[in-house]
C-alpha cells in the first residue's frame, strides 16, 4: 500500500490517541489541497500491510483508534479493505477515513470491496475540500463534508468532538514542520511565512482536508 505518513499518538483526527496514516494518489485536486504532494502516485513508497501491521504490534493496547486520509485513500481499495478488516479485528473498530468522495459516490460505485471497507469502520467524514466553504468545524475542512457515525457504539465518542473546537498538533523534524489536524483557515499560510522568515522552515502539508 502506497503510504506517505504515519503518526502516533495522534490526538486531533478523532477520538483518544489514534495511529493516522497519509496515503498517496489523488485525482480530486481540491483547490489550496493541505497535501498536494499526496496526488501522485510513489510506487517506491509502497509498504506491506505485514510491515505495517508489525509497527502496530509495537503499540498495541494503547491505541484507541485509527483515522486514514491522504491522498485519496479509496484509490487503493483493496488495500485499504484489508487494513481495515485487519485493525478492526486485531485493535480496535474506530477506524475514522476521510475521502473526497460523497457517500453516495462510494454507495454507487457497486464495489463489494468499497462496500466491506463501508461496513468496517467507525465514521466516514466525506466530500472534496471546498475552499470558500471553510467556516472553522471541527474534524472536518469545509462545511459541504459530512460526518457519517456508522457504528452505533462509537457515537458517544463522537458526538462531543463535534461540539468542540478545532485543534493541531506541530511536529518538528530536522528542517520540516508538520501540522496534524484541521487549524482554522489561514493558520497554515500565518506559519508558512513567519517559520521561513524566522528560521528558513519549510512546511509539509499534514492538516486534514
């Protein structure tokens, strides 16, 4: 599987402290996309889900739940099925994806693998990141997103963090600042010129769409 990121203890995509994973290769394109880097495809990124599954092994038992964006992650469905299927089983079932895709999209496309991923995991947060349409709510870019709860069980998790606020993680690695999470419109450009102003940082796109 085609994979860009991977971070934990991740905080602010979801509920608890949570694996999130960046996958590669999207066509939407969304205008002022937090991740343009992610559109094209990186077959020498592309990991094994053994591989993958023995990094978890490392953590496991302290980890409340996974979120996987990108990138489109639905442009590696089979892939994606099997990751799914495998954490639900083995992790845990708060398994958070957000797509550019509606669900309705997703529905119709008639898929049984998109169809097993849907029945799998905990909420789908759906639709293409709409610049003008970014009004600050929480867990998601732009306020055309919805937020589908699909388990019954995980709806008391949720439903506080959507009364809530947004928030961001920053990672600073060597000369990269990755910020994790969804900040408030305009925080990334405000960061962007005063990091490289202040001390020639150049930031990597990891906020949410």
């Amino acid at each position: 599987m085609q994979i860009d990121r991977i971070f934990y203890p991740v905080k602010t995509l979801g509920y608890g402290s949570r694996i999130a994973i960046w996958t590669i290769g999207c066509h939407h394109a969304c205008y002022n996309c937090s991740n343009p880097e992610l559109w094209k495809k990186q077959p020498e990124k592309d990991i094994s889900l053994k591989k993958l599954f023995e990094t978890f092994e490392l953590i496991k038992g302290a980890v409340d739940g996974l979120t996987i964006s990108g990138g489109e992650p639905f442009e590696q469905p089979e892939e994606l099925y099997e990751l799914v299927r495998e954490f639900s089983e083995n992790y845990s079932q708060d398994i958070l994806i957000y797509s550019g895709y509606t669900m309705e999209q997703l529905q119709n496309k008639n898929n049984p693998v998109i169809d097993g991923i849907l029945s799998t995991i905990a909420v789908l947060i759906d639709g293409k990141y709409i610049e003008k349409l970014n009004d600050n709510l929480p867990l998601r870019g732009s306020s055309n997103q919805r937020i589908h709860l699909l388990k019954h069980s995980y709806r008391d998790r949720y439903l506080p963090l959507l009364e809530g606020n947004r928030t961001v993680q920053t990672i600073i690695n060597q000369d990269e600042l990755f910020t994790i999470g969804i900040p408030v419109k305009g925080y990334r450009d405000y960061l962007e010129v005063n990091l490289n102003k202040q001390y020639g940082i150049q930031m990597s796109g990891t906020d949410e769409r």
